[in-house]
C-alpha cells in the first residue's frame, strides 16, 4: 500500500471517528422538537433552544461559559451555519452568563431593555452586555423564512421576562416561570407571586402546542400548555391551603409545617421545598405581593 493511500485512509478514518463523535454528542444533549428546532440540555438542570434556518442560526439562553460552549458544540453537530441571533429570557445571572462565547460567533446578543438595564448595573466578568435592546411588550425576529415572537411579560420574575414563540411550529420557549413536575423553587426568589399569576395565564393564551422549558423534571424531553396550567393551579392551591389555616386559626409560624398538598406529593422536592414555598407565599399573602415596581410606560 502506497504512503499516499494509506494517509486517505487515516485522515478518512479521522473523520469517521469525528462524525461519530458528533452523531453520539447530538444523541446525548439534543432532542429536534420539530424541523429545524431543537432543545440542548447538558445535564446541568439548564435547557437551551436554538433554532436553525437558512440564513444561520438563532439561539436561545446562554446560561454560563460552560454550558454556552457546549450549546454551540450542539449547534455545530447540526449544521456549520453562522450563528445570527442569540436571546435572553430574562436578567438572573444563572441564566445570562457566557454569551461572549456567541459574540466571538458574530452572533449579536439581544435582551429586553428591562433585563439590559440590570445587567448594566450588576456587571459579571463572565456576562457579555447585549448588542441591541427592545423594548414594549412584543418584538418579532425574522430570519431565513422562521419568524421568533419576543413577548415581553411584565413584572413576574426577574426584569425583562420574555416567552419566545415561534408561530408556525406551534412551540414555545418558556424560562423559570414553568418547571413541569417540581414545586415551586426552594424560597421563590424574585417571584410577584400575583403577577407571576397572572403572567402564567397570559401564556395559557398562547397559540403553542409543545414547549421547551429551561428547566424540567419530566421524563419527556417536550412539554405541553398543561405544564403552564398546572403550575397556575399548584400556586392557586398553596395558597388555599394557607388561606384554609389562617381560618383555623394555625399560629403563623406553625403553617409552613402543617400544609400538605398530596395531590403534588410526586412531584420533585416536594418533602425539601413545599415548608419553602409555604413560607414564601404566605408571607406574600401577609404582606402584600413584592417584589414590585411601577408599570413602566412601553408596558
């Protein structure tokens, strides 16, 4: 055998072995919710999602350096098209580090001026400040032939909370707002309870029919509306239970322990977080919704 043959066979058998390494990357972090759309989801409990279309590529929560280098490694076992938009959901840090690892892309980062505002004022070394900021309740992103409804939701959780739809493919990408199977989250930081309430059935009137959320403790990869529906109705039901002891006459510090929801004892970190909630809430309830702010004038 020729030194040049056997060189094409190596470099063949390279590109075999990468091809499978990317095949098995894809089998293992990506699941295709429909033509062109896709969910990423390292293992680290943060799911991103990112769209592909003719013209490059639009992506959707960065998350941190870690896991926005593993989003892009996701994106190129699909397709070497130039990465063209990457999307904020909302402000937290835990889910608005690591764009500059898209910046360096030449993808242009974009967040609601609400959510801008924030990060400007909280710097983080690993936090890239968005290229382009919108603001009022809806803006539109357009990009080889797929069409990306931002939709603003006002005061719920964090600043500048956007739900992502996409309305030709019937699908939705929903952050923090919604976590299919989980009670709500240990203290519920940064949660308006009533308008979180009220922003959750908002979205109940979205026109979706499957939904990615950026956090999951369901067995299936997608969700659905219902997810949304009974988060509304777990809140609405915690705070029954709570309204129900106060009837009683509970002693206040005494409630957190004594609210059961059986109806939901399935459900992940119920035995560790529901006192959490019932605290939260209840304080909600006796002191009035915060955390709260003015309506601004685009809302």
């Amino acid at each position: 055998m020729s030194n040049v043959k056997r060189l094409f066979l190596v470099i063949a058998a390279i590109f075999s072995t990468l091809l499978m390494m990317n095949t098995a990357f894809a089998q293992q972090h990506v699941w295709q919710a429909a033509d062109g759309v896709y969910r990423y989801g390292p293992g680290d409990g943060y799911y991103s999602m990112f769209v592909v279309t003719d013209e490059g590529v639009i992506a959707i929560e960065p998350v941190n350096i870690k896991h926005s280098q593993g989003l892009l490694k996701a994106i190129r076992s699909v397709t070497e098209k130039p990465v063209r938009y990457l999307l904020h959901s909302h402000n937290h840090w835990d889910h608005s580090k690591g764009g500059q690892v898209f910046r360096d892309q030449g993808a242009k980062i974009v967040a609601h001026v609400e959510a801008y505002e924030w990060m400007k004022a909280n710097p983080h070394p690993d936090l890239a400040l968005p290229d382009e900021v919108w603001a009022g309740n809806r803006k539109d992103i357009v990009l080889g032939g797929k069409t990306i409804e931002l939709h603003y939701m006002g005061m719920s959780h964090g600043l500048g909370m956007t739900v992502f739809l996409l309305p030709k493919e019937q699908i939705a990408y929903i952050a923090d707002i919604v976590t299919p199977h989980r009670v709500l989250f240990a203290i519920v930081p940064d949660f308006n309870i009533k308008e979180w309430t009220r922003t959750l059935i908002e979205v109940e009137k979205m026109d979706f029919q499957t939904a990615i959320y950026s956090h999951s403790h369901a067995k299936e990869p997608f969700g659905t509306k219902s997810d949304v529906t009974q988060t509304r109705e777990f809140i609405e039901d915690l705070q029954a239970a709570i309204v129900a002891e106060f009837k009683k006459g509970t002693p206040f510090g005494k409630i957190p322990s004594t609210v059961k929801l059986l109806k939901y004892e399935h459900w992940a970190m119920y035995n560790e977080w529901l006192h959490l909630n019932v605290w939260r809430v209840m304080l909600d309830m006796h002191m009035g919704p915060f955390p709260w702010r003015p309506d601004h004038a685009y809302e």
